[in-house]
C-alpha cells in the first residue's frame, strides 16, 4: 500500500448497474434505487440494454412500398425522465443491436440481446445520430454532455460480440464515436468495454485509436474476481473467488497499461464490477461477499476514477426470471427490498470522509469534513474453522478533547444476515407477508455503543470481528446532556432500581 | 381466569388517544399513525380538546353592536378530512370549554383547556346542536351515527372540571346529551368519563340518568395503574405501577358495578388507559412498561367493549414542549418515529386470532382464521434480581401434521430498547441524524427461529424469556422447498464449505 | 326504454381490463390506477395475458436425466400483491398457454402469447390446480373465493384459439372448471368470454355445460361497438361505430338468449367493452368516443352485473409499443396521465346515485343517497354539421325547498379534449415536459355554474350541449353564507366597484 | 425604463415568507410549499416568529432553588430539517421575544408575540450565541454561513416593537450581529427590517453601523403597496393600492439611499413584500392583484437582490385562524391547495430566462438558454369599465427559421379565478369535498395555442388581453411530426369527417 496516499476517494459511489433500460419502467427498480440512494449518493446509473426489441425503439416497415425505418423513443423517454425523476443520469452503453439493424440472429440471454454488428453500419450511425440529437432536444446540451457515452459491452467475448471480432468492435467505435461527435463534439465517449482475461485488447484499442486518431475520453473496462466454477447448472453457479487483493492488483495493472500506451491523461472506468460474474452464484447473497469486498471499496480509488457495481438490487432477469427470494444475484438488495450484506459494505464505506487516519489491511479510518472519526474493519474468512475466524482490528486514532462516543454497526453471520434466516426456514421460494416482514427483522444489522477515554491524545480501539463481519465505527465527542433533564434519577423509575445504565460497552 | 372463555377480543385495537385535536394539524402525528395502522387496524381516535381556541371554533365578537357568537369550522373540518383520508373516525370528546362561552378561568395544561362550565348553557347547547349539524351535512348522518360521542373529561377531578362539581357534570351531561339527540336521536353519547378512585361516581351518574331518564348508550371510565409518586418535579414524574393483575380486576369491578345499576347492556368504553397517568414518567419508555401491559392486553377483552390507549405517540405537549428524544412520553412511538416497547406490545397482540388454545397468566396462544398459531409470552420483572428476571414459558399446543416453523421476534431490555442505547450514548436531548439512525437500528426487535417436530398431536414449546422480554411467536407447517431449485449444494459456496445451516435454533 | 326501471346500477365501475399482467409491474400501471380510483371505486381488474413467457410461471426442464415442469410465482405474486396494496382484487382469465405447455406456436400480438390448446391435458390441470392452490396458500380461501375466474378469452376467433374450435374450447372449460373445483368448490367460475358476432356459441356452451353437468357461475361475453374498418394499417385503424343504442340492445339480446337455455339465474358479466376493438382507432381519443359511450353507461345495469372498459389506460402493447402521445388508444387515461374524455364519461357517471329522478334518451338524473341531485347529459355527433351539433337537455327535477345551486362540469370539443390540442401543436409523438404540461391545463373540462329556482316544487333545467358534449350538474340548495362574514361589501374592493359577482351563469 | 437592461433576474424566485416558523409542523404548510416549488425554484423561507412562546425554546425556571433558563430546540430542529427535507434553506429573522426574556407584556397578533426588548440583554446575547451554535453543530458551519440572518422585524413601528424605540432596535442590533459573529464571522447578518414610510431610518441605522464600526452584510427593508384603508373591520380590510409603478420607484429610491449613505456594496433584500399589507383584503384573492405585480416582477431585479413575497399560502394566522376559503389572505395558494391567480403570476415569471427580448410597460419578452422565448404580458385594470379593459400587447420577436408554435396560458376574471365562481356559489365559508373540487377545476387557467410564421426574421404577436389579464407564451419552432405516423387521414375519424384541426388559434 502506497504509504503517502492520504486522501479517500469513492469511485463506486458515482455509478451503479442495473438489469437492462427496460427494467426502468418498473416500479420495483425505482423503490430498490430510492433504497439505496439513501446511504450512498449516486450520480449515474449505467443504461445496459438501451436498445433492446421490447423498448421498440427501431422498427423496419414498409409503407407505401417503401423499406422505412422508424424510431420510437416512448419507452426511451419515459425511462430517462424516470432517471430525472429520482435525481440519477444515465452512463449511456449504446448496444445492443436492434433486431431490425443486426446482420445476424446471434442472441445473449433469456431477454435476448442481439450481438452481431449491423448489418448497414450507416443505419447504425443513423440510429446514434438521431438518438443523441433526440436528448439533446430533450434535455438540453449541458445535460447530455454530463452522461458518458460507453460503446458496447465486452466485444471481447463471443457471447457479447460476434465471434468476438476485434477488428469489427473497432469499426463499430469508430463509427459510433463519430456520429456522436458530429451531433455535439463536447460529449465524452469511452470503451472498449472489455472484461477481464484479455488485457492485449487495451494495446490493440489504443493502438487503434492513435492511428485512425479517433476521439476517447474515457477508457473503461470490467473486473470480477471469480476463478473457474466449481459446478454450474442452469440454476446454480458454485464460483470461487480470487483473493482479495487480486482485484486491486488488477486495477493497478490495468492502469499502468493505458499510461504505458501513452492515455495517462484518459481516465478509467470500471463498468461493471462485482466478486463472481455470475447472477445465480449465491456467494452474493453472503456476508462473505461483503466483507470481501470492503477491500476493493477501500482502495479502488487510487487507480480507477469510476467504478459501477454490477447491481444494485436483484431485479435481474439474464437468467429468466428469479425463481427465489434468495437465489445467488448481484444484488446488493434482493427482493421484496431485504438487505443483503454487500448493501451495508457500500453503506458503510460511503459514510467516510476523504482524510485517512488510518489504513491498513482489513481497516480504513477518515475524518470527515464535520469533524466525525468515521472507520470500517472487515474480517472475510474464506476457510472454514481457520485461525482468523475471529479477529481484533487495532486501530489508534488521533484525538483531542475528553472522551469519545463510538457508534458500531455491524454485519457478519448472525447480524445482518437475511439469507441465513431464510436457509433456516427451509428457503420458501415466494415468502408470505408475514416471512418476508420476518426476514426483513432478521436483516436488521447489530447496533452497539461505547464511550472511550483518550490517552495521549490518542484513542485506542480494539474491536473484536467476528467471521466475516464487516463493522462501521463512528467516533465523536461525548456529551453528557443529562444535566438538561434537572432532576433526574434512574433508580426511582420502577423496575429499574438497580444501575443506571445497562447497556454493555462493545468493548 | 374463568376457564370457559375461550375467545380473544381485542377492544384496545379498536381506538388510540392522543394530545388534543388541533395536533392532528401536524405533519408528524399522521406519519406516526401510519406507523400505528401498520401493525394494529385502529378505527377510532379519541378527539380530546375539541373545543380548545386554538381551533378557533368560537369567537364572541361585537358586529354592528350586537353580542354576536361566530363558529368557525375551518380547523376542525382539516382535522376531521386528515382522518377520513387516514382511514379512522372520529370519537368525539365533548370539550374543553371555549373561552367566549366560559363561566371562569381556570385552565388546564401548557395549552390552557378551559375547564368552567359554560355561562350561559343555551350558548353551550347551540355550539353541541351547531357542530353535530355541520359534521351530518358534510360528512352524512350514516357517517356521524358510527362516531362516539363523550361528554367531558374526568369531571371528577378539581383540574379537570371546576371544583369536581358533580351536579354541574349532571346538568352538563344532560344538557349536552338533549342537545345532540335534538339533531339526530341515532348518535351514540357516552359518559361520564371519570377516572379511576372515585367509583361512587358510578352510581351517581347512572341513578341521575335514570332518574331524568336521559339516554345513556355508552358508559366511559379511565384506567391507569400508577400509584403515587415516589418523586415528582415539573420536567420528571417518578410513579411506581400496581401489580400488574391490579387493573384486569379493576375493569370486572367497574363492569360489575355498572350492571349493579341495571346498565348491564350498556357497553363499557375506557376511553383513556396506560400505566402511569403522567407525561414525564420515564417508566413508559422502558420494556418493563410493554411487559407489564401484556396481561392487560390479553385478558380485557373479558371486561370491556372498546379501550383507548393513552397515547399512541409522544407528539403530546400537557407538560410543554418535550425537552428531549425520551421524557417519559405516553407514546407507544417516539419521537422521529422511533418505536418503543410498548408499540410491540400492540403490534404482537394485534397478530392474535379469536380461537383460544393456551391461556395462563403469563402468556397467551391463539390460532387465526388462516391456521397460523400465533402466541404470545410475558416477563415483566418489578424487582431488580428477583428469581424471576429469566423465566422459561411452557405452551403445549394441539398440532395436526408434521414439523413447525416458529419464527420468533422479541423485546426485553437488550433488544428493542432504544431508550437503554440514548441513555448509554448520553441522553441526547436533540440526537443528531446519525444518532436518530442509529437508534432506530438499536430498536429493532430481535428476530429467532426454530423449527419443531410434535409429538403426539402436541407441539412442546419452552421458550425462555430474559428480563422485561415479551415475545412473539408464529408456528406453521414446516415445508422445505430447497427442492424447488435442484442441485442445491451449499457447501460448495466459496467460504461456506462447512455446515449447510449455521443460524442456531431459538429452543 | 323500460319506464318501471327507477333504479340505477353501474356494472362497469366493478372491473377494468387492462394490459397483460406483466404490466402490473410497472409503475406508469399503477399511477394511473389511482387516478382512476379518485373517481371510481373499481373493485377488479381483469387479469389478462397471466401465464405469458415472460412471467417465467412454467418452465420445463431437463433435471439429472428427467424431464421436469417447474413453476415460478415470483412476479405473480409481485403482481397480486400490487393489487391488494392497492385495494383492488384479480378477476382471473386463465390463458395464454404457457410455450411449455403449448401443443402448437401460433401466437398472438407483439407480445406473443399462445393460443394453442396444451399438448398435455394434465399438465395444462396441474398448473391451474397448482396455482389456485398457492393463492389459497398465500391469499386465504376466503379472499380467493371473491376472485371470479374466466377459462380463456375470444375462443370463437381463430386469433384466439387455434382454429377457434369449439369442442377444444368446451373441453378446455371443463379440464379447467374440474380443476379449479377440486380445489375448492366454492371458487366461482365463468366462460366462454367470447365476443360478440357469433351468439351460437351462447347455445352450444350452455348446451355443452348443461350435459356434462358442469359447473357455471357466470357467463361471460365481450362487446364492441366498431364496423367494418374504413381502412386499416399497422399503425392506424379507422372504424366507423354503430349507433349508440346498438350495444344496449346487444346487451338485452344477449341476457335473453342465456335466460332462453335456463341460466336466467346465472350473472352476466360482459369482460371487454369499448366502442372500436381496436387498439391503433384514433376514434378512442375523442370526446365523440366518451359522448357516444354515455348512453351504455347509463342503461347497461338494466342487463349486465359486470362490464369491464377495456382498458383504463394506454400503456397498452398489443400492436407494438405505443409510437405516439395519442394514437388510438382503449386507455381512459393516455401517455403521461393525460386525461381522455372517456376518463370523464366514467367519472361522470361514478357519481349516479341510485335514484332515478329523470331519464331520457340523452339525459339521466338520480338522487343520491346523501340528497344531492347528480345529472348528466350528452351530445354524441357523428354527422358533422348536421343540425344536432348543439343540442338543449330539457329536465324537469322534483325540488323542496328554495333556490338550486347547480354546479356543471363540461367535457366537449373544446373543452377537456387534450387530442385537439395536440393535433394544433403538430402531433409531437414524443412532447416535451412543458408541453406535456400544457397539454394537461388544455385537458381540464369546463366549470359553469348556476342558482336556479324552483317553480311548484320543480326545478327546470334547459341546458345547451355544444357538439359531443357530455356534461356533469349536480344540484345541492343554494345557501349564501355572506352573512358569516360580517362587514363584506365587495364593491370596495380596489377595482372591483362596479357589480358584486361578474361570473355568469350557464342557464 | 433604463434601455441598457437587457438581463433579466428573479430577486423574487429566491425567498417566501409564510406564517410563523411553529406553522412548518404542520402537514399543510409543505403541501402548499411543494406546489410553489414546482413552479419556483425557492431558496429560502424567511423564518418568522422564530422565538415565540408555543415553540419551547425559552423556559426560565427555579431548579434546585436557583434561577435558570433553559433551552429546547425539540420543534426548531423538527422546523428546520423538515425545510432540509424540502429543499429549502432558512432566511432566520431574529424575534420575537420569549417571554420569559422579556422586558415588557406587550404583544402583537392573535398568536401574541411579544414585541418587547429583553429584560436582560445578556440573556438574549446568550440566547443567540447558543441557537446559532446548536445549528452549526447540527447541520455544519458551511451550510450555516449560507442562511443569512436578519435582526427583528420592522421595529420602526410601535406595534413590532415597543415604542419604534429606534435607539432600543439599534442596540438590538449591535448586541445582536456581535453574538452571531462572535460564533461564526462568516455568517451574513442584516438589519433593520423596517416597513416603508419611514426612510429616515435608512439614513440613521446606516450611520449608527458606522459610527459603531458594526458589521452589516445585507439591508433589509419591506414593500408593500397599500394605501389608506376605505373601510376596516376586524374581519375584513378594504384597502386601496398605489400605482403599479409606485413600488418599482420606491425600490429604486431605496438603493439610492442606501448607496449614498456609503453602502453600495450591501445587498439589499425586500425581505417581504405584497400590495396590501393586510391579511384580510379581499383583492389578494382577485386578478387584478395578480396583473398589478407584474410590472414589479418585471423590473425589481434591477434594484433589489432578494425579495420575499408575503406570503405563499393562506395558512396564517395573524387574525384569528380563517374563518372562510377566501377571506383575503396574503397567499399565492389559498386554503385546500387552490390556486389564486397570483400564484400563476410568480410561475409565469419563474419560467423566463436571462436574456430579454422585448420590454415594454405590460409586456416582457425573454430568451431562455434552451432557446425557448418565454413572454408575459398583463393588464391590470383598477378603473371598472375605462377604455383599457381590453388591451393588446404587440410584440416584435426576432425569430430565425419557419413557423413558431406558441403556446398560452391565461388567467382573467374568467380563467384561473376560483374566487369568483367561490362568490357565485354563495361564498361557502366552508366548502364541502364536492365544492373544492369544483373550484379546483374552476381554477384552471385557459390553454390556448396558434402557429406563427415569421416576416422578414420577425414574429410579429398581437395578443388580444382581458380585464386584469395576466398572460404566458412560450415560442418554440413548430413541427409538424405527423409524418412520422404514415398513413394519418383524419377525416376517416368517426364524426371527424369535416376538418382536420378544429381548434381555433388565438391569434
């Protein structure tokens, strides 16, 4: 770890993923967004699937013997003013091809998006000029030129991309960038959009790049952490996971290519991004994932400049239609609106400030702009029954001042942790009301407190993790108010004869 | 407890009290009954300080020299819209007095309820026939013939009723009684509204209505258990409670000596009830004062027709403005809507079925029209390490087919007590958002789970109960439906290669 | 017209039909419900489209070697539950045929459902016993049972049902009717849904159910009151409409033709109604449609229990995803909430009392139970420039008392018609926010007002319709309540010398 | 008129006045205040009555035998996160006097704040340091510095402040500003609030801020535009105005004084401002009063930096609580949400942009950054019958491009004016369910539309006003995008035979 970066930055709190645009008409996607919103400020929301058949946005018809191509931006519109609506933009992925457009019927996914490359690349170009212009009339210039265009998703797998053909990905870039350019230069475009495993496709882009001297404002690129399966069906994916720094080196790495290919100055988006790729692997679903991840979300920001975690909730249909409450997605919200783990880590994390007061590796602490000492320490096990099933995080806090109040949140096994609960009651694949509001107490993470004393000006935590906890610690001068309620006298309360205060300290 | 009553009424559910009429102008009284419905279906609200001139309901002016009373319904019909557009009626207290009609100045309360007869009981009786025509043309006589009316508050206090007076009360009652059976003989009136110690009141007013042969179609007490004060200052109330049984006896006395008048078929209404009668009396923010109320909860529906619980949240200003987050409120629901004990305490009562199937003093099992057995056990520990303070409640429960699940949620005073974190974090007067976050995660019940074979037709529940707990249980069919999504093989998620299940079993 | 009818019933504010039920997860379905519901307290929604693909209900799949049927109830129940939570229950219509199930691969619409009878009798009986059987589960039987359920829809179209054959039709019914029974005989259950045109099906069916001793709680029929087209495209059908007392009659025929084969006792609930069938019929956006409507609205309690408007909005996908604001829609409510003149004719209507106190051709007036006099009055012109274009109501209402205020609601060409106005601004298929906005204060209808005064007991009404008006006066007794405001004298207010009320009255 | 102006600003848009700060707990307060933020972007609400007795904030009490204060910020906090929660931020007004600070009984208004200097002028000093302090720790120094804070409210008259004891106010003010800077100097603090009439006091508070080297970050200063009252009572106040123009040159005058007193620099804010300054004169709820500010709207952004109209909605309650729907309050909204016709002027002008393209005296033309010219025109007529009842405004706009599709909006004696069909229904002091709807609809104001060709680079608009108009067009290119619907052939329409578009243009 780089000893002199002391500033905190949250590159995954700018933008999330979510199940395709069409998905936005739903009243379940707005919910699970306004959830999340709530402990994490997003600004974009990456519109995956924009040009789906269901959204109907392009239509080959003949009229009056004429081959016409139509444009429908209903569902377009009312998706985008959605975004509007709940103070999100869109980080725009133009893909995947509409079925009227595409040169094969090569298909990805029960929803069926077509990947194969236009079969009229003009039509195509069309179809980017006349969309961009179309938000342009809509929302103004200055708004449009806020959302990052991407240029497809992962050209470089077959399932994505036919054949996964460098050189046609290439062309597509080409081609798209220009129209978009053409409708207003100011807008910034990026890809390539790969994923992982084939980081020769970063030489090759740039190189392609710099020699057609094409526009990019944006490099981005995808980062999972799963290894090779353990067993698939169709229902289930059992997928191990890298260690947890891999996924950092990965970003370093990833970053010193770009710089090495001469884009220093390009920044890096991360357009996807979670532990397995996979959306019925149910390590999603476990504390695990989460305090897996808290790593990443410490330290991200030293290489990537946005990140965009693949998905905020498990309204999520690439594998036909949920069949379970708990059913292994990428949601960090699952269904019926219960909390999963990964939700309380990007809640966590995003209540730090941007000042590092102390960092190691399973423990970050800033200070915020208000003054408050804000720290998260994570504990994730991968080996069952290991030594470091439980672990004390250390951490030394400068400190002025008299005594502290230390608010603790936690999440591990038993607190937090709604997909345990639900094993427990023999998985029901549609809850009732009652379970489901059953499970949504059992989510409930842990709340406990404790007043320490400084010595030295220095405060001195140690916190015990239980297995694969993640914990949140806020620090801020404490206050005895009771002197404002004159007269007071616990003991007189009855019942309560014996000790003012009950509460165990957590420490 | 007769043994032969095996059916379980609610009359508590039926109706709430709250501060008086104008509050229902705030924001905040309706997002706290929202909380309320949500758990426990309340069809009326008990309206107390109806006539109060904040409403400015009546004004005495001089116009063109003349002595001119004016109504202004203005506020009173914003009060009574919120509560139809809230789903809930009206049961209308008939008072305090206006100023401009008043015989004197003796007042009640930081809001100053003028508690004198009217001067002149013509003017009275106008306002009652006014106010009762207003609400049958803007709301129809279908609608007002459903409202209970009260006459008064408590006249048989000094505070309450100028001097305790009770030949004026008779006059009053009499008058106010004539006045609304003149506009509409179908409206049901009910007094005399007393609290509890002065029960001779009981057969002076039902001799006097016999006498003047008055129609009386609903007979209304108070009940409070708290006994006197062991400390008292203006911001605090120190009171100590009776024996929890105390009031269950309290309810068949007052019903039996109401049917000794020959009103046996007149419905008993306890239009205010709680355990201590004071604002300031910390006990109602404790688990100790949920736990002391549940036998209440599970036994008066044997005694009584309809209870208001004195109050359904600590929006509530007799004592001034609250000074801090926890004062001892009457309110099952605190300040920003954080929940206390007592809240549960309904909300768990409020699941119950009619159909009795295990009764003792300290817990309560029934079963609901959709099959589930719902129970609810008690714990209430008045002497600080008392051999009671951990209690095992034993329930057999008559049980056809094969295993249960039993999903548990629990308050006692380490779960769903946020008053024990405020007072750890230093009784906060005015908590900061982060704090108010926080203890509404310390708030949250515990959530336990269980899964229970019967044996010979019976299931063989031993629940222990902690200190001041009280604790609901739901028991159905145990099905488990991991088959419904084949190849299920936990052990191969990554860090969870051990034990199928880890969450421990409540029993 | 039946001079003994004196009371009135509105079959067609108990249910509305809709898109399928994948929309119901949307949030535009639900917004536009509630404005809906403001005006009319609609009881059911007819579920159409329930077992589509895309509701992932059946999947059959290879499982270890075995060819298996799983079912999926996650977004059934996501719907079901919006409608509780909403306040509205499913009248059930069993179809399409899931493709898993299906015995062949026609299908219907841009949404493709299935219209071939299972391939597997049984499996098509499982599925229907399965899932009444998890609504019973997740719903109680006590709720299910005021769920009406419908075996298929249009089974005598060949779009419908392959081939539109009947005795795979009639087998249908009874595979489906055999299976809903067993599982509780209590559910109500209906056929044959077909529409209007081949009323043999009306013997044959009864006929069929008379010998095969099956159950029949309710007929049901659609009705639609289109002509041959005048043309017809993809995008635009232009079909002429009969005269309105067509679907009176049809609706009269209808009943006597089922009263001919013995189930005069048996309810008949028409499922589908509109005037043009069609979903692309410019026609459905005018006030002509909401005035041509007014006279079914007003006499179709005479022969039906039950009518469904098909549908309440325009979020409507039969023919593709809608290209334009206004563009033939069913929907009373367009794109963007924009008001319809039919929403007006609904909630015109809603407001009836049962009493009938005038009843003509083209007027209707009732008293209602709270006293007011509800009248409403049309103006359907299908001749353009012929000499009804204006037309006067003359009515003649009973009256105690003194002076009538009439408050009058108007809905014409000019007033409440947002279509008009947005073929003057160039039909924008996509307008923008502020002129969405505009075109929301050009759908308001028109306020008049009037003080009438009665002559012996009898209020004289002559209203003037302009051209395919339909207007709403409600008649309560005037009363000037100037006097509670002592003091006024209008005249000296700044610029306002000359005349106390300038507004003049629509008499 | 200064023809160098050719920006345009909205002082105006920034800030609201309302009732007294304990008002914003009520559930009313923001339903009015998000209906003006649809159309307004408010800023800030001017807090007024900040200390009054009924919000707790100030008790002097004996405790253990000693004198003290205590503070109780429960409803202050609950006001002003209720205003963070709405997206508004306060404009604090410093008073009025807790009575238990101060020095005199003296009050004013039916809510009775007490106008009195402090008894103590430590204690208020202690007062202010401890508020200001309490919201630096709850919302943070940064956000605090953003509210600017104003010392009383006009003290120039007896009746706000004892006496107009201007040497009190001045010290008032010294004792004040130096306890708020004492906490945080970056806080913007102004004075002295004064009403018209007395400009003296601009002269003499200016000169004591200099003599006393005090810091003074902002003038404050009232507008109003009434004149000698014609008639008074206490329920109704018929008052006269002056001259549209009257305020813009007392506005002008304002800041002259002020920049030659040395201060050229201070902002000067109108920190409330209306015509009549009377809570019950009816022209408040009439059109004229809406056509009369405009010409200030038009213009006061050339003189003042902040203005804050008084007040947004009839929730107020200087006169007794409002004994009628309308009964001339200040508000821009009157009681149930309706809209008064001044409401409609402030969103006209909200939707003007910078650059102005037309002025004259009854028009304004702007440009906005989206390209849409945005216009008002008005015409205000206090003379009844005089030659300018009816007026037309013609307006030269250049336009580049083909034809132009304007949209306009109206209100006048007959369009958006519910209080005038309120007097023809009998003036129904409290109007029933059915009523209020009925003037909801009668409230809207008219939509009207035309296509405008340009000449010569010019769209030349004469626009025909109404008495006490006030009109909005907004011009955008017309498009006529019914090619993108092939096929349309309007007069296949059933009853639509005639013509394709019926509506008639305005011009």
């Amino acid at each position: 770890m780089n000893d002199k970066i002391r500033t905190f930055t949250k590159p995954w709190a700018l933008c999330v993923g979510s199940d395709r645009v069409s998905t936005m008409l739903r009243a379940e996607y707005w919910e699970r967004f306004e959830t999340l919103k709530a402990v994490m400020p997003v600004q974009y929301i990456r519109c995956h699937g924009l040009l789906c058949d269901e959204l109907g946005v392009v239509r080959r018809r003949e009229r009056n013997g004429a081959d016409v191509i139509l444009y429908n931006f209903t569902y377009l519109d009312q998706a985008f003013d959605a975004m509007r609506a709940h103070g999100v933009r869109p980080y725009v992925e133009w893909g995947f091809m509409p079925t009227d457009l595409a040169s094969g019927d090569q298909t990805i996914f029960w929803w069926k998006g077509n990947v194969t490359p236009p079969k009229d690349w003009n039509e195509w170009a069309n179809l980017v000029v006349a969309l961009t212009q179309h938000w342009i009339d809509r929302y103004g210039a200055e708004e449009v030129r806020q959302w990052p265009f991407e240029v497809w998703n992962e050209p470089n797998l077959t399932n994505f991309w036919k054949d996964a053909d460098q050189d046609a990905y290439f062309h597509m870039y080409e081609v798209t960038v220009t129209a978009i350019k053409s409708v207003d230069p100011l807008i910034k475009v990026g890809g390539p959009a790969i994923c992982g495993g084939q980081d020769h496709w970063i030489d090759d882009f740039l190189a392609f790049v710099l020699k057609r001297r094409l526009p990019l404002d944006i490099f981005t690129r995808h980062l999972y952490t799963g290894e090779p399966p353990k067993k698939q069906t169709e229902d289930i994916f059992y997928q191990a996971l890298a260690e947890p720094r891999k996924p950092i080196d990965e970003l370093r790495e990833v970053r010193a290519r770009i710089d090495g290919n001469g884009f220093a100055a390009v920044p890096l988006h991360i357009t996807e991004f979670n532990t397995s790729y996979n959306p019925v692997c149910p390590v999603h679903d476990t504390p695990y994932n989460a305090a897996y991840l808290a790593s990443l979300l410490a330290e991200a920001g030293e290489h990537a400049d946005l990140m965009s975690f693949w998905t905020f909730s498990d309204l999520f249909e690439e594998q036909d239609v949920p069949r379970a409450l708990f059913h292994g997605g990428f949601g960090m919200i699952g269904r019926h609106g219960i909390l999963k783990p990964t939700y309380h880590a990007f809640a966590f994390f995003s209540r730090m400030g941007s000042e590092i007061v102390h960092q190691d590796e399973r423990c970050l602490a800033t200070r915020r702009a208000d003054g408050v000492i804000c720290a998260v320490a994570w504990n994730p096990c991968r080996e069952v029954g290991a030594s470091d099933d439980r672990r004390v995080a250390s951490v030394s806090i400068p400190w002025k001042g008299s005594s502290a109040l230390a608010l603790r949140v936690r999440v591990n096994e038993t607190l937090g942790n709604p997909w345990e609960a639900w094993r427990a009651m023999g998985r029901p694949l549609n809850p009732s009301p009652a379970q489901i509001e059953f499970l949504k107490i059992a989510a409930a993470p842990g709340a406990e407190q404790a007043v320490i004393e400084p010595e030295n000006g220095t405060l001195a935590l140690r916190v015990t993790l239980e297995r694969n906890e993640i914990t949140l610690i806020e620090l801020t001068p404490f206050k005895d108010e009771s002197a404002g309620y004159p007269g007071l006298e616990d003991s007189l309360i009855d019942g309560y004869a014996d000790e003012p205060v009950r509460r165990p300290s957590f420490l």
